[in-house]
C-alpha cells in the first residue's frame, strides 16, 4: 500500500487498485493480459506510477515485457524487454533495476542485473554470473540463492539470498551501479552458535537506516534482525525472535513481524519488540503483510483451495477486520 487509502495488488489474472484502504478494487489491467503468472514483477512509486514486468511464457529466461502507467492504471505503455520475470524495483522515475534468473540447480543460481536510466524504456545489462555467457563476472558467486534486490539509487544495491553453507549469511553489496559486488561482513548472531540462513531481503527504512531480517535454521527457527544507520555500510545485530514468517515497517521506527503465532511491534526501528495477540489468529496461513504506517495494515491468508481472505487494521495490529471476500 501506498498510504492509508492509495494501494495496488497483483492478482493471477489482474492489476488492480485501490483508493478506499482495500475496501473496494478496481481493476486496472493492461489490454489483452489476463494471465500474470508466477514471477511477475511489480513496482510502485506512488498512487499513480507503476512497472508491471510479465514474462514471456515463450522465452521465460530472456524475453518479457514491462508495462509502465504514470496515470493510475488507466493507460499503460507497452516496453519489450531482453530478460524475464525477476526482482523489479524502481527508485525514482528515472532509476530502475531488475534482477533475472537465468537457472537455478545445485544450490546455484545465474543471474542477469540490469539497469534503466529512463523509466524503463531501455535498458542495460550491467552485469552476469552466468558462466556460459563471455562477459560473466564472479564478485556475485553464482553459488547461492538470489532471493531478492534491493535498490537504494542509481549507484548502490543489495542482493540479497541464501548459500547452503554452515553460519553463513548470504549479503551482497555494489556501489558502482551493479559492475561489482562484494560480500558484507556481518557480525554473529547473538544466541546462534550453528545455524543455516535465509536473508529474503533488505528493508530500506530511509536514506541512511536498514533492516535486514536473517532467517536461522537449526535445533529451532529464529529470525534475526541486522540494523545499520550509516547506509548499509555496517550492520549490528539489534534482535532475534522465535519462528520465521512476514515482516513490514510502517515507517522507520514502527515495525510489525508476525511468526506464525503473534503479531511482535517494534517502536524503535527493529532494536527492540513487543508481542500482542490480535483478535484473529491467523495462523500459518499469512501470505502477505503490508502496513503503510504505524496504524494502518492489511494482511493477505489463504485457505488449500485457493480462495484468499483480506484483513485490514486501524490501530497498530491490535485489531483486524475481513474486508474480502
């Protein structure tokens, strides 16, 4: 969501918008798609400007196509493109970022990053890991999981993952527009001696402040919260929790994590949590949490056959109500 009223969704066979908090969606599709399969990317600046990337079932690894709206979905621009469904994020009007699979297998994945300069209307390739190609660089190994990018301008990314080796968190970082990258050095997690993680991806809160939720594996699942305040620069373990599942901030300091069992606020950028039952335990079945400030929230459930419930709160978490279906 963009704000307390203003937001957008991505369903299976739809682009829809929402201008009354979720009450009510409308859908804003682009002419003749109606099939928005698995890998779609999605990014929205505000309540007008947004990037749709649809894969081309044809040529899923190498050929897609970006749609772009600058007027809230009532007209779309229509942008072939030379990679996939990936990682779509867009800085500002300008400054766009993808990151494309090119195969995954072994505990491997090859990637192809790119970069716009215009909106999205052509890009380069700034960079590959994919050993069968002959510009492939190694600073991102191609060992590893690429679970997401996150982008903070034109010059300086996160890529964010998971390596199948004992106690090792898998962040990487470019301050040279994506050309190379190079591992971050993070301190240990207080509390895990032996452990393997999941990093899903880096939350920038503002300019210089960071979260970075680590996902452990061991005798127990915990996730982790890695803060920084100097850009991304350094990290420090700020705090750990039972279980894994969904984390969002409202703002810099209001964050909101649900493990499965309780609803844990953070008032203080991430340092430290308090929990709460709200009045609905949604259980395991939370597929998406978003709060667009330190009140307003919605979380996405779904049952096995499919059919997906949406819950909206007005008071921090403390209290939900099912607005669809």
């Amino acid at each position: 969501m963009i704000s307390a009223l203003e937001g957008w969704a991505i369903a299976a066979q739809a682009v829809l918008r929402t201008q009354d908090g979720g009450q009510t969606w409308h859908d804003v599709s682009m002419p003749g798609v109606s099939n928005l399969v698995s890998g779609t990317g999605f990014s929205a600046l505000d309540e007008n400007t947004a990037w749709v990337l649809v894969t081309d079932p044809n040529a899923p690894l190498d050929a897609g196509t970006l749609y772009r709206t600058a007027d809230g979905g009532l007209t779309w621009e229509t942008i072939p493109v030379a990679f996939g469904g990936g990682s779509l994020e867009f800085v500002d009007e300008s400054v766009g970022w993808v990151m494309s699979s090119l195969g995954v297998g072994a505990g491997s994945m090859a990637v192809a990053i790119f970069r716009s300069a215009d909106g999205g209307l052509t890009w380069n390739q700034v960079y590959t890991n994919d050993p069968n190609l002959p510009e492939a660089g190694d600073s991102l190994p191609l060992g590893g999981l690429k679970n997401n990018l996150t982008a903070k301008d034109a010059q300086t990314a996160w890529v964010a993952g998971v390596i199948y080796a004992p106690d090792t968190i898998y962040l990487y970082k470019s301050d040279d527009g994506g050309q190379t990258w190079a591992s971050q050095s993070l301190p240990p997690a207080t509390g895990i001696p032996n452990f393997d993680a999941s990093t899903p991806g880096l939350i920038l809160l503002n300019a210089s402040e960071a979260v970075l939720p680590v996902q452990f594996y061991g005798d127990n699942q915990q996730t982790g919260f890695y803060r920084s305040d100097d850009g991304g620069d350094t990290w420090a373990f700020a705090a750990l929790l039972s279980g894994t599942g969904f984390l969002d901030f409202g703002s810099p300091m209001d964050g909101f994590f649900w493990n499965g069992q309780a609803l844990y606020v953070s008032t203080d950028g991430g340092v430290s949590w308090i929990p709460q039952q709200p009045n609905i335990n949604f259980g395991d079945r939370v597929m998406l949490m978003d709060f667009a400030d330190a009140q307003h929230g919605w979380i996405v459930t779904y049952e096995d056959n499919g059919q997906r419930f949406l819950y909206t709160t007005e008071d921090g978490g403390k209290t939900w109500e099912q607005l669809a279906p």
